[in-house]
C-alpha cells in the first residue's frame, strides 16, 4: 500500500517547503505518469525565533499534517484526483522560487535577482491558474520602467529587463509542460527586444602598449594579456587548473576544461605566447591563476594600468574577451571559427563582432579625402 509522508526541501530565505511523499508512487490524474511528489505550497521556517514565525510553524505543520492525513485515506481509496486541483492552485511566486532554486553555477545570481521584481509586481496570493496574456505583458512593461536595486536613480537596463523577463517565460513553459497553466502563455507571449550595446575593444596598438606598461598587480595583467591571446573569460581563467592545460605533438598546446557559464566542455587551442605567460607548470590540481580574485579595488587597478597606459576607453575585464574576438575577425579568421574558438553556441550570438568589424572597414574607407 502506497505510504503518504510528510518531506521538506530547504527554499530561499531561510525557509522550508513542504511537500508530500507517495511510495510507491501513484499515477498522475491528467497525464497517467507515476509521481511521488504534491507540493502544498506552504512553508516553514528554519530557525524561527520570533513568537510570531514559532506560531507560523505550529500551525502550519498542523494544517500539513491534516492534509498528509486526507491524502492518505485518499489514496487508499485509489482517489487520485485531488491532484489536479491542487497543483492548479500552486501560488506563482512560490514556483518561481522553486524554479530558482533549481538553478546552479554563473546564471543562479541572475534568478535569484530576478526573484526581487517578480515579489514587486506579483501579489503573494496570487495563483499561476489565474495568469493570463495581459498579466504576462503587464509585467513585461513594469520590467523595463522599474528602478535597479542597486540605484534607485536608474531604471533597469533593457538587456536586464530582457533577462529577468526571459527566466519568468521560462517558467511558464515548465508549468505548462507540468499541467499547472491550461494556456501556453510563454508561447503566446512576446519577449523583450534586446538593445544592442556596444562593445569596447582594444586594437593591436593599445593592447602592445598595455603588454609594455607595468601594473601595480602583476596577476591581473597576466590574466588580463591571457584573456585577449585565448578569448577566455574572467571566471575560467580564474577556474583554470594546471591539468587542464595539455600539449601534443599533432595540437600544440591546448586547454580542455568545463566553461563555468554554459558548463559545456570546451576544447581551446592557445598560442605559445599565452602559454609562456604562465610560468613553470605547477601540480594538476592547482589553479594556475591562484591569486585571481574579483573585487571593487582590483577593478579600479585595471583602470589605472589602462590609463597609465595611455588608453582613454573605458577598459572592463571583459573587454579582452571582446578584444580577442574583435582582432581575430579583423585578422582574417572567418567567423564560424571564432565562434567555435569563443565557445558560442549560436553563431548570432559570434555576429555582433562582425558589426564592429564592418564600423572600422567603414572609417578606414573614409580616411581618404580630396579637396575636389
């Protein structure tokens, strides 16, 4: 006989979901797929110290457990279809949060940033049964009015609001997928129109003269000068290990390790002069850039060591990953293979290089003037 227990899975802000177990499982009312889980979409504290979040927790482990109850006579009955009113009736920003959860590595930060808006704009009550188009498209133009978090001066930028936007569709396509929304409404509704941005780059000139100018943290110039010869960015080099750099007779010298934001495995082949930057080889394991950290002060480094250099553009760490792809394009490498060598997935995303290349051709054609 199918056994009913009450589980918790820890959520954000120090919270727990409750939840309840079916073993063995039962089958799902609308798609006839066995399932153990039916979350009840309440919650309860970790360390609840205040009367008031102790009470929280009396009484919601009470209610729980009168639901754990019900469900059990339930399904040994074989009434099986509390399932679909239930799941309907999940709240919005309580599966919102789920869905954050469930993310991991660079694009974690982003969801849980999202999370901020969605609690701004979102009712706490409000049910993902009663979404509908013009809720969806309300959101989306609070989205690109709304005030950062970390300015209340500005507002977000279209490119963020566009990323926000996209994790909230995200989760509408998996609520559909899990019968919770009757309606595709990621399919119905229309994202947000990326803003092109513009993307600084150092040219071959400036890039020798930062190679000839000293910085007050050797470190970063080394990683910075190895960004622009491999393309890497900031977050791999700082991640790369001694045993992810190989050699063959037939390759050169290679790196094969695991791209922190797509945490796709990526083979990159890298210059010579990249490699004599380095050093003497250290134990397999040891990071190679093991004094790399990010920070507000080596930021403000950077700037100097730009400036001292002679360079008046504002130089982000970034910038010699679009350096890398700005001059290998410039160069002659057609596209597809930077794309490859960028570790792209999408040749668009390759493309907005080829904009700045066709910028510079254009000025270069204009450089010739007569007076006639």
């Amino acid at each position: 006989m199918t056994k009913v227990k009450l589980r918790r899975k820890p959520i954000s802000q120090g919270r727990q979901t409750l939840y309840l177990d079916f073993y063995p499982p039962i089958p799902h009312p609308d798609t006839g797929k066995l399932t153990r889980r039916e979350f009840l979409s309440l919650y309860l504290y970790e360390n609840p110290k205040a009367p008031f979040d102790k009470q929280h927790n009396k009484e919601t482990l009470l209610l729980a457990e009168n639901v754990r109850a019900q469900r059990q006579l339930e399904v040994q009955h074989r009434q099986y279809g509390f399932l679909s009113a239930e799941q309907r009736n999940r709240r919005l920003l309580d599966y919102y949060r789920e869905q954050a959860d469930k993310r991991n590595g660079s694009n974690s930060g982003n969801w849980q940033s999202s999370i901020y808006y969605m609690e701004q704009f979102f009712h706490e009550g409000v049910k993902l049964s009663e979404l509908n188009v013009a809720a969806c498209d309300d959101f989306k133009r609070y989205l690109l009015t709304a005030k950062s978090q970390r300015s209340r001066k500005r507002t977000l930028s279209r490119n963020t609001a566009l990323s926000y936007f996209n994790k909230f569709k995200a989760t509408l396509r998996q609520a559909y997928k899990e019968d919770l929304l009757k309606t595709d409404l990621n399919f119905k509704v229309s994202s947000i129109r990326a803003a092109e941005t513009k993307r600084e780059y150092l040219t071959l000139e400036e890039l020798q003269a930062l190679s000839d100018t000293a910085c007050l943290l050797p470190i970063l110039k080394q990683a910075a000068i190895f960004s622009a010869l491999t393309g890497l960015r900031f977050s791999d080099i700082r991640n790369l290990t001694w045993g992810e750099l190989q050699e063959s007779k037939a390759e050169g010298h290679y790196l094969q390790f695991r791209q922190q934001k797509t945490n796709g495995v990526e083979v990159l082949p890298i210059p010579e002069q990249a490699v004599r930057l380095l050093g003497e080889k250290g134990p397999p394991t040891e990071r190679i850039f093991k004094d790399l950290e990010y920070s507000a002060y080596n930021n403000t480094l950077l700037r100097e060591w730009v400036k001292e250099a002679g360079i008046t553009k504002y130089i982000t760490f970034h910038c010699f990953r679009h350096t890398y792809a700005t001059l290998q394009l410039s160069l002659g490498t057609d596209i597809y293979t930077v794309s490859k060598l960028l570790g792209h997935r999408e040749l668009k995303t390759t493309q907005i290089y080829a904009k700045v290349i066709d910028k510079v051709k254009r000025e270069a054609a204009d450089k010739i003037r007569l007076d006639i």
